[in-house]
C-alpha cells in the first residue's frame, strides 16, 4: 500500500524544510484576509514579550482595539489575563525572548490557559513575514492554524532543581578560574609547584598555599606538607617551591584563594539545598523488561568484569546522590558506561523523568541537536546539514561519548570504530546520539542496559563486515573461501 503523501501543513508541524515552491505558495496563503486553512486554535492570542511591556494580539473583531499594550509589572500581568479571558481566549502564543517570557508564563500557566512557547527559530522557518501588523497579530495568525510547535518544559518541581543545579555549575566553573589564578599567581613568582602535583586544588597544593600566604617560606617545611598519597618526593616538591617572593604577587594569590573558599561554601549551600528539594521529588517505578543479549553473546563466554568502579566526581555533591537518582527515575543511569553522577543527574534537572512528550526516540535525539538534518526533495534526500543547538543534556552526553575513548565495553568499542570511519566530532556526535537512545528507553521502557564487552563489539562488527564483502563477490561473480588453517 502507497504511502500517503503529507500535506505541507503537516510538514511544517512536523518542523520539516519547505522547498522554494511550497514557501512561495504557503506566503500567498498567509498574506490573504482568509487563508482558507484549517483552524486547530479558534480562541487564540498572541503576545510579542519585551522588557518594560508586552503587545498582546486577539482575533479582530473581538473588541473596538484587539491590539492591547500591558505593562511587565505583576499587576499588569493579572490584568492582561483578566482581559484575555474576558475576551474568550484560551491559548497564548509567544516567543521565548530572553528572560523577560518566564515571569508572564507562569501568571498565564497559573490562569489555566494554554501557552505555547514558541522558539523564534520555528517563525523563521515560516514564509510571508510580518508587514504592517505587529509581531503579536503574526503569532496569533499562525497559531491559530497551527503552524507553530510548542517548546518542551519540564514540570515545576523539576525546574527547582534545575535552577539550583545550573547555580551549582556556575560556582564550579567560578572556582575553576580560581584555581587557574592561583596557578597563574605561583608562575608569575617562578614557584613550579603545579609542575610537582598534578591537582593544585588538592590537599597537598592548597596546604603549601596557606602555609605560604602564612607567611612560611622553607622549601623544606612545605614539602613536609605533602600528602602520603602525592607520588612527587618531598625532595622534588621543596626544589619546585624555590621561588621569587613578590609582595604584591601574593596579594593577588591571596584573593584568589579567599574567592575559592567563598565559592567552596556557596558549593555547599547549593548542596544542602539540592538534597532538600530532590528529596521532596516522588519516587518512581518503571516496569523492567527483560535485558536485550543474543543467544551469541551468552555462547561467547561470561560478561566482562569492570577494570574498576566508576570514580567519584571530585565536583559531585556531598551527599549520596547516585542512590536519590535511582529513586527518583527509578533506573540506574550508571549502568551505561560513560555516564557517572554528574551525568545523569544533568539529565534528570534538564528533562526530569517523563519524557511523554517525545514520541519516539528519534525525536528525542533531534531535539537535543544529535541528529543530522536533512534536505529532501521530490522525496530524496539530497543532503545533510548539522544544526547547532545550545543543549545541556547533549553536551553532557558529548562528554561521556569522550569517556569512552579506553572504556574495554562495548560502548567503548563502538565509539573507537565511529572514530577510525568517521573522525573526531562526528563519532562523538554519533556516539552521543546513542546514548541518548539508550537514556531514552531507560526512562520509557525500563530496559537496562547490559554490557556485552567489547569482543562482542568486534565479532558482530567483523561478521557484517563478512556479509558485505560476500555481497560485493557474489555482484561480481565470484565465490569468498576461507582460507584453510595450516
């Protein structure tokens, strides 16, 4: 049976590319009085979101001015509700500007209207731009036909660790910089103590720092400071602290090191105050399929053993947040090789735990920009372009594709194939996107992954490779033996 055609209505919603015929016809539509087109959102407005004021557009007709300007004020939020309502609206439509969106999204979310979040790249992709009608009557036209897609937003208790969870992330970066003025510091004064240890942020390295802004100045009574565990001599750490004092060098250092430790106590507020609210969030259960292993695989022998625990982040909370995450999602993100803590919890403040609103994996992984898009024309495709996205969860999951690089699993395995054929950024890229697939049926399916290890990898990747050349033989008329052993 033919495959139905889909209509270019159908194609916008499905976020697709038009060609220059199909954008020329829909721009006529669009400009006309009545385009003629099916009405998914009768009652429809639309808000143009500014700074100090928002332009709010209603069908016309409805009123002697459909176009009204309401101020950011709270007051005047509950006002424009009142207005909308009284005027029958029961959607809004509006562009994520800035900031400036969040504050009159949850007063028209708290009214019980439906608000669409609209990303400005969507509008875009529409024809027949706006002329002498205001950006509200624009977005009102096209969401009343449904020509626009709305923005995935987590629930409201998830979107409270996510704010606390960013706030983290910006004290550990702050604290990084920290760190590199300090190392900057002790360069400028030729002490070559980041030569000696590898963490300077350590326990060795911040003792000598705070011996040394005490006012000590022994080579040798700061190397007696070294932790047992450093693998540097307290012979080679006192020859690295020879330096040149300079006064005013040791000012620096000495803020430095003052704006780490503030940071270190923010890191541990944000910590006390993340348990709090992850604690609040319900547990879940998700109904666990049996684990995926071929018949081949049990035949090759018992699973490979991990070479060793996954290591605790050294910027992971203080409390035990690998056992919050299993019982929050009610899966264990860290059965995936490549993901730790840090990861999943990412996953968990950006997305939280109900991932309804994707279909299928694949747009799961399209709207974390990990899939190519791609062009099609007259039904082929005839090209493939990388979309940039600014995406958290994708980022995370980029760097625990980068893990894998010396991981002996199979997820190890397969990003070093991906990249011997296809280089760097686009094995990381396509290794990303499978993990993502596997996040993906962990939170909807409840299948766990099981780590076949990397022969297994190798033996089902030289067997398709069998297959292909047998084809290319037969094409060619000729016959692959194997070659007899000796």
């Amino acid at each position: 049976m033919a495959k139905r055609k889909m209509s270019t209505f159908e194609r916008i919603r499905r976020g697709e590319r038009l060609g220059r015929r199909e954008r020329k016809a829909l721009e006529h539509c669009l400009q006309a009085e009545d385009p003629e087109l099916e009405i998914v959102h009768p009652n429809a407005a639309g808000i143009d979101v500014g700074n100090k004021s928002h332009f709010v557009g209603i069908k016309p007709g409805s009123c002697e001015q459909p176009v009204q300007e309401f101020g950011s004020w709270t007051a005047d939020l509950k006002r424009m509700v009142a207005w909308l309502k009284l005027h029958g609206v029961k959607t809004v439509a509006m562009q994520s500007t800035g900031v400036y969106w969040i504050a009159l999204y949850e007063v028209l979310e708290q009214a019980g209207l439906e608000v669409y979040l609209v990303n400005a790249r969507g509008t875009k992709n529409l024809p027949g731009r706006k002329s002498d009608v205001q950006e509200c009557q624009w977005l009102r036209k096209l969401h009343t036909y449904g020509l626009l897609r709305n923005s995935f937003r987590p629930p409201e208790e998830i979107r409270a660790v996510r704010t606390l969870w960013r706030l983290r992330e910006r004290h550990v970066r702050e604290a990084g910089r920290a760190i590199e003025q300090m190392q900057k510091a002790l360069t400028t004064m030729n002490v070559q103590l980041g030569n000696a240890i590898s963490d300077l942020s350590g326990t060795t390295g911040l003792a000598i720092i705070r011996a040394i802004l005490a006012g000590e100045r022994d080579p040798r009574q700061l190397a007696k400071l070294r932790d047992r565990r450093v693998e540097a001599s307290e012979e080679e750490i006192a020859h690295s602290l020879e330096g040149n004092w300079r006064d005013d060098v040791l000012f620096e250092l000495q803020q430095a090191l003052d704006g780490y430790d503030f940071l270190g106590r923010q890191i541990a507020a944000c910590d006390v105050e993340l348990q709090k609210y992850m604690a609040a969030l319900p547990s879940r259960e998700v109904g666990e399929s049996a684990p995926v292993a071929s018949t081949s695989a049990l035949q090759a022998g018992p699973l490979p053993q991990k070479a060793r625990a996954k290591r605790k982040s050294k910027n992971a909370p203080s409390f035990n947040l690998g056992a919050e995450l299993r019982r929050i999602t009610g899966v264990d993100f860290l059965s995936i090789d490549g993901i730790n803590v840090m990861t999943a919890q990412v996953i968990l403040s950006e997305m939280g735990t109900d991932l309804g609103a994707f279909p299928s994996e694949s747009h799961f992984t399209a709207w974390l920009g990990l899939a190519p898009r791609r062009d099609i024309s007259g039904g082929k495709v005839i090209g493939h372009k990388s979309r940039r996205v600014k995406n958290r969860v994708a980022n995370a999951l980029r760097m625990a594709a980068e893990a894998l690089a010396h991981s002996d699993s199979y997820l190890g395995a397969r990003y070093r194939h991906l990249r011997a054929r296809l280089g760097g950024l686009k094995a990381v890229k396509a290794m990303a996107r499978y993990l993502a697939c596997l996040v993906y049926r962990l939170l909807t399916h409840g299948q766990p992954w099981v780590d076949r290890g990397s022969a297994e990898y190798e033996r089902k990747r030289q067997g398709r490779e069998l297959v292909a050349l047998q084809r290319r033989a037969s094409k060619l008329g000729l016959r692959l033996v194997p070659v007899q052993a000796s």
